[in-house]
C-alpha cells in the first residue's frame, strides 16, 4: 500500500533552505572553478531538480508546489509593463539605499569580472543563466514553495515577509538586503494574488536583465541616457511610475472579473 500524502510543513522549508545553501555553497567552492560562465546555470538546474526530486519523495504535487500555474494570455502584457517599469524604480531605490550603505568595491569588482564576457556565447550563457534559470528556480522555491507552505501556517502577510527575510538572508549579500527584501515583497505579493509566479518570474527577470544592462553599459554612452548624476533620469522615474500604476491596475481589473467569473 502506497504511503499516504502528508502535508508539507515548516520541517520541508528548512530541509530545502539548507539544501540550497548546501548547493550555493558547493557551487562556489568545487564546479564555478570549471564551469566559467555556465556556472548559474549549473548551479540553478541542481538546485531546481533537486527540490523537484525531493517534492518527488514526499509524494507532492511538483506543480502546484511551484505554483507554475499559468495565466490568461491577455494580462502578460501588463505584467511585462510592470516588470519593466518596477525595474526600473527598483534601480533608483537600490542607488539611493548605496548612498548610505556602500556595496565593498572587491563585491563590485568581482561582478565586473563574472559578468565580463569576450564572446558572444558567454553573452548567451550569462543572459540564460542570470535572466532565465535564476528567476524561474528562485521563484519555484522562495514565492511558490515556502511561501506557499507559510500561507497556509500564517496569515498572507507574514508568509510573504519572513519568505522575503529568507531570500534576503540566503543570497549572502548584506549590504544589498534591504533592497532584495523590497524585491521580495512585491515579488510575494504577486505571485499570492495571481496564485502563480509567472508574473514574479517576469518582475525578477526585469530586474536581472536591468542589472547586467548597468554593469555591461559603465563605459558606454547608453549611461547617459539612463542616468543623471548616477541616478536614474527623473523623466525615466516618472515615466515608470505612471507605467507600474497603470499596469498594475490593468492586471487588477483582470483578475476581478475573473474572481466575478468564478462565482457567477
């Protein structure tokens, strides 16, 4: 007889945290010393089948446990409109947050050099690694496993705060984690309104590929276009923040005529 499907609990969070932090840890002592560019790659595909594998044992729904729901295809645009544009504003958060926690330049130098790419396939490995496989497999885990496990334990909130705390914490990156706990929260929230992480996914993404653009661009004209003083262009900030509202607000009239949908 097949043994029963037991609910997953606070236990299953801490086995897959430490699990993950096994694996970061592994990743930068043993294969990043050979897997050059492909290393995020690498490292975020065992660490996906791995949860998946485990998920697999305690007899749950892989699926659903990720909440890889999909979404109806008419709302993808205001997510990609919100992805861009909170981006964006999360840039110009993060440069003011530096002028009072300084990230260590050793931290910014060795971005510099694991982002440098001399070919056009490790610009390839690096886009596939940091704006693909990394939100897909952080979003499974931090917004569609642990924080789904915690709404059921607590109210919303709280889900979405301590799994914020824990994405913050495990990324190792101090003097970044008030940034990364803004992240978080709207990520969590998106993903718990929609019951799905596409639209996290997409914000995560935004804010990856946002990054690399930043660190690939420091000597190039397109700064100056992006930029003012170090600061995004207040013309760009303003443009953005009318953009995040209107699509944020699309996405919501979309979502209540579903809710409405579902108890006609």
């Amino acid at each position: 007889m097949d043994n029963p499907r037991r609910e997953p609990d606070l236990i299953d969070i801490l086995i897959v945290c430490w699990g993950l932090f096994v694996i970061i840890i592994l990743s930068a002592s043993f294969w990043s010393q050979w897997t050059g560019k492909s290393e995020y790659i690498i490292t975020n595909t065992v660490i996906f089948f791995a949860a998946w594998y485990y998920l697999k044992a305690r007899r749950q729904p892989q699926i659903i446990m990720f909440r890889l729901r999909p979404v109806p295809r008419r709302v993808i645009p205001s997510f990609v409109l919100m992805a861009l544009s909170s981006a964006v504003l999360l840039d110009e958060i993060d440069r003011l947050i530096q002028l009072i926690i300084h990230v260590p330049e050793e931290y910014v130098a060795y971005l510099n050099e694991i982002f440098k790419a001399v070919s056009f396939g490790e610009v390839i490995l690096i886009l596939f690694g940091i704006v693909i496989i990394a939100p897909i497999v952080e979003e499974s885990l931090f917004r569609g496993f642990i924080q789904q496990i915690l709404e059921r334990k607590r109210d919303v909130t709280k889900a979405v705060l301590i799994t914020s705390m824990i994405f913050a914490l495990i990324h190792l990156q101090p003097w970044l984690i008030i940034q990364l706990l803004i992240l978080a929260v709207l990520l969590g929230y998106l993903a718990w309104r929609w019951n799905s992480i596409i639209p996290a996914v997409l914000v995560h993404m935004a804010n990856n590929l946002l990054q690399l653009i930043n660190i690939a661009s420091q000597d190039s004209g397109m700064a100056g276009i992006y930029l003012m003083n170090n600061h995004v262009n207040p013309l760009i900030i303003i443009c953005s923040i009318i953009v995040f509202v209107l699509s944020f607000r699309a996405s919501e009239r979309i979502l209540k005529t579903l809710e409405i949908r579902k108890t006609v």
